[in-house]
C-alpha cells in the first residue's frame, strides 16, 4: 500500500476519527433538518408478520411511527400491500394502500427511508407521492432513498407475467404478485441490476437494460423501452438518493428511534419458507441487517403482528385452510381479498404450529392479536395445535410442501364471545372467552401478546396495561410526538 502524504496534517487515529465524525455530521444535519432533535428515550424496533403476509404490518407501523423518527423499508418491493386508516383533522376517514412508500408518513417530521435491500418501482413510487400529496403534501420532501436500491423495470414485470402464465422456464406455478419482484432480483444476483445510483450514467443504464434483455431473451426493442422509461425518473429518484447505510447508523447513534416496517412474513422467506412457494427478497427478521446495514443486535423491540385466523395468496402447502363455508365465511367477513392483486385470500382458522415456528425463527419480543373484530360473529373459534401426519401426531413445523400437504390439523375450539368488539376501548373490556383465546395464543408461542386489534383504524388497538406495546406508545414520555 502506498502512503497518503498530507502536507502540515498528521493522520493519526484521533485525525481519522475526526474526518469520520465530520462524514456523520453530514448525515446527522440531514435528519436533524427534516426530523428535528432525536428525543430522551431511544427506541429501535421492528414489525413483521408471524405468517404469510397481511397480518397488519401498515397499520402497526402507522401506528408505531407516531412516536419514531425514522420508517424503514429494509427488503420486498411492491408486491408488498400495507394498508393504513385513520381519520384526518377534519374526522374525514382516510385509507393508504401503500405498496413501496413506507408507512407512517403522515406523521409530521417523519423521515421514510427506502433502505439498499428494496427493489423500487418508480413509477409506483410516483403514483404514491401523488396519492399521499392530496393529504401529507411534504411527504415527498421526507423521503430518501438508498442509491444502492436496485430498480423493477417493465422488463421485469413482463418476465414474471410470462412465468406465471405460459410457465416459461418454470413448471412450478407460485401465484407470484407479477410485479416484477422474483426478475429483479434476478437481475441483482446475476450482478446485471440497475440501481438508483447508476442513473448518474444513462450510458450505464443502457447498458446494464442490454444485458438484461439478452438474458431473459426478450426482443432488442425491449432495451430503448426500457430505457426511455426508466430516464423518465431519473430526477425523482436521484433527487432523494443517499447513502442510506451510513445515514441509519449516524441516526441510531446519535439515540434517534427508528422503526423498521417489515413486508411479507416468514412463511415466504427465500431461506426458511415453503421452498419454492416463496418470495424472492429476505422477510426474516435477519432482514433488518442486510437490507439496512444496522446491526440486529440494535433492535430492541420485535412487534409481530398475527391474524387472529390464517390466511394466504398464492400456492403453496397451507394445513388450515378451509374449503367449506367457514373458508368462505372467514373471507367475506375478514375482507381477504389481496391489497395488491384483489385476488381472493385462502382462508381457515389460525395455525398454531406455523405461529410458534415463526416466533422461534423470528424471536419477537412481542405479538399483536390482529383482527379479533372478525372473529365476533363465530359460535366456536379453531386453533390449530398439533398436525397429524401418517398417523403421528406432530407439534413441530416442518416447512416443507411435500410434508405439509400430507398433514391434517388437530384443533382445539374455543367458545365464540358472539359479541360485538368493535367499540370496546379498553383491553379489559374484552370479553372472558376473547381473553382466555389471547391467553392461549400467548402461551402456546411462549411470547406475550401485548395488544389485540379490533379494526383497522390507528386507534382500534387494546393494549394490555403494562405491556412492552404499552410501554413504546404511551409509557415513554420522551419520546417524541410531533
Ligand atoms: P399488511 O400487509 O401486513 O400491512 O396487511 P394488509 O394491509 O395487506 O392487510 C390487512 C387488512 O386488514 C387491511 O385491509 C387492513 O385495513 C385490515 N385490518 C388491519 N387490522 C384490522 C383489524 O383489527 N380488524 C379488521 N377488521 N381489519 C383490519
Ligand atoms: P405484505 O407485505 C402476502 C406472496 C405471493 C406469492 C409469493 C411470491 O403485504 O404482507 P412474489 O410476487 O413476491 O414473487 O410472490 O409471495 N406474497 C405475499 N403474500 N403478503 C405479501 O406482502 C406478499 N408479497 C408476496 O402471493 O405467493
Ligand atoms: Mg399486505
């Protein structure tokens, strides 16, 4: 290695700490600008899901961000669906379908990061700008991303319409969301994917579309298309890129509370889901490290959200689901139809033997009960706790199909409260037969459940006194509330 000579400068270690402070700083008065000061008590803290995906991730975030400075997309794309409601300061009802931009941004002064391990449509990230803009009118003006996102162009999308339906190269039919994601991420291990910061160099960008066109043997129009589309964005995206790394890490050191809002749940993870019903991005909790470069161990609290009944889109294994009326009864009354594809969710009662895996895998510090409301109505409530596979009785989940398919689901059956939650305001007032449910649930995972939700608007969750949710939402005074 050579030497650096710098005339009048010693660069000992305490001169190279005090360029890397400066680096920081720079960081630090970008959050500081759009977020203001960090406050007194510093929470770190991620919302994923305990099963496929829909659990209610949105409207915990949304809720959450109400007292952290920072929202983190970390993995997934737009086949991510999150959903949020709330009532603006006119009691107007409001609904955000988000599918790229973090939730929680109507929140004034919160800062949205698209982090490095997000693949981001722009044209779906313009679309949503211009939705949130009629109701959070700066919501483009806090937003940044990482320049070292990778980029789902309509090549992609094309790509993953033509493996779902003619099956090319693939006789395995997922049911992907066809937004492009499994392509792209294709693209980005094959080390031909176009990031936010290669805009800088159109001639780059050509490029690397070339190499993909020839990769996935599409015509050579494809590439001036493509190209043409993508420059078409080239000012919204590189308006907002940063170094997203440096800047979350300045952030948690400086005691800044960031949240990261998790897509997708485990059960399609690429590593630990139902191979090959899976995504294409990480949707563990290790998700958090590689799609935002914070370390893990700096998360302190672990929120997931689980349906109080289990749901999925897409193929793949799945021991509950229910085919008769109830399967159909569960829907109309859940409303599970996809935020991102309306297409009918598979529905049956809550699997408990996939829950513990995922709080196993996952290891959530705590559980939200979400949509207890649709369950009022049921004289008797299933939960899954065992399988029965060739005769044996299982209590340990397997993820795999073969497996999964030959099991059959053990229940116990809880006496429905037939009563109506929805206005309830006090977790207290929950009914005996809704509590001794939560309790179940809460032993049998052997994590607490801190809160139970009974609609899909910010204010529709019970929280349990005393309760690590409790505690980030109202017991912390120091942090902050804009
Ligand atoms: P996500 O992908 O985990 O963010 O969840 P989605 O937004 O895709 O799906 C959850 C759906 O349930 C959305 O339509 C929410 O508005 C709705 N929702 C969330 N919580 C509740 C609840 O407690 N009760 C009812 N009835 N609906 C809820
Ligand atoms: P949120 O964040 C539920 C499913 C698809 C399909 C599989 C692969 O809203 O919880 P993909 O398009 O990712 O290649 O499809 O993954 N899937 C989801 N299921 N919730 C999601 O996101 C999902 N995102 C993808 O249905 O089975
Ligand atoms: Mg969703």
């Amino acid at each position: 290695m050579g030497s650096i000579d710098v005339p009048g400068r010693q660069l000992d270690v305490r001169a190279i700490r005090r360029l890397r402070l400066d680096g920081r700083q720079q960081y630090l008065r970008t959050i500081l600008e759009l977020a203001g000061a960090p406050g007194a008590d510093q929470a770190i803290t991620w919302v994923g899901d305990l099963q496929q995906g829909d659990g209610g991730k949105g409207a915990m975030t949304d809720r959450l961000a109400a007292v952290h400075q920072l929202v983190v997309r970390a993995q997934g794309g737009d086949n991510a669906g999150h959903t949020t409601v709330f009532e603006d300061d006119t009691g107007r009802q409001v609904v955000f379908r988000n599918h790229i931009l973090p939730s929680g941004m109507r929140h004034p002064g919160r800062i949205g990061i698209l982090g490095n391990g997000v693949l981001i449509n722009p044209e779906r990230l313009s679309r949503e700008f211009e939705a949130i803009a009629e109701q959070v009118p700066d919501a483009l003006d806090r937003l940044l991303i990482s320049g070292r996102a990778h980029l789902v162009l309509p090549l992609h999308r094309e790509v993953d319409e033509r493996q779902e339906h003619d099956k090319f190269g693939r006789t395995v039919e997922i049911g992907t969301t066809q937004r492009g994601i499994g392509p792209a991420n294709i693209s980005k291990i094959n080390r031909v994917g176009v990031r936010v910061w290669d805009l800088r160099d159109p001639h780059r960008v050509e490029q690397r579309i070339r190499d993909n066109v020839q990769f996935f043997a599409l015509p050579e129009a494809k590439v001036r298309e493509n190209v043409d589309w993508l420059l078409a964005y080239r000012d919204l995206l590189l308006a907002r890129a940063v170094d997203s790394v440096p800047l979350i890490n300045a952030a948690a050191n400086a005691g800044y509370s960031i949240l990261f809002e998790g897509a997708q749940g485990p059960l399609i993870d690429p590593e630990h889901g139902i191979y090959p019903y899976v995504t294409t991005s990480p949707t563990a909790f290790y998700s958090v490290a590689s799609g935002s470069g914070l370390e893990p161990g700096r998360v302190n609290h672990r929120i997931g959200v689980l349906k109080a009944y289990q749901t999925m889109v897409g193929n793949g294994a799945f021991v509950t689901e229910d085919l008769s009326p109830l399967g159909a009864r569960i829907r109309e009354v859940g409303n599970e139809f996809g935020t991102t594809t309306a297409r009918e969710r598979r529905c049956g009662w809550l699997d408990l033997v996939q829950a513990r895996w995922a709080a196993e895998l996952n290891r959530y510090t705590s559980v939200v009960l979400t949509k207890l409301d649709v369950l009022d109505t049921f004289e008797q409530i299933g939960v899954c706790v065992a399988y029965e596979h060739n005769g044996n009785l299982v209590t340990d989940f397997q993820p795999e199909h073969e497996f999964l398919s030959a099991c059959t689901p053990v229940y116990r059956f809880f006496p429905g409260w037939l009563r109506d939650t929805r206005g309830l305001t006090r977790y207290a007032d929950l009914p005996p037969q809704a509590r001794e449910f939560i309790d179940f649930i809460e032993d049998y995972l052997d994590t607490p459940v801190g809160a139970a939700t009974k609609g899909p608007r910010d204010t529709d969750m019970l929280m349990k006194p005393a309760s690590e949710i409790a505690g980030i939402l109202v017991e912390t005074p120091g942090l902050v509330k804009r």
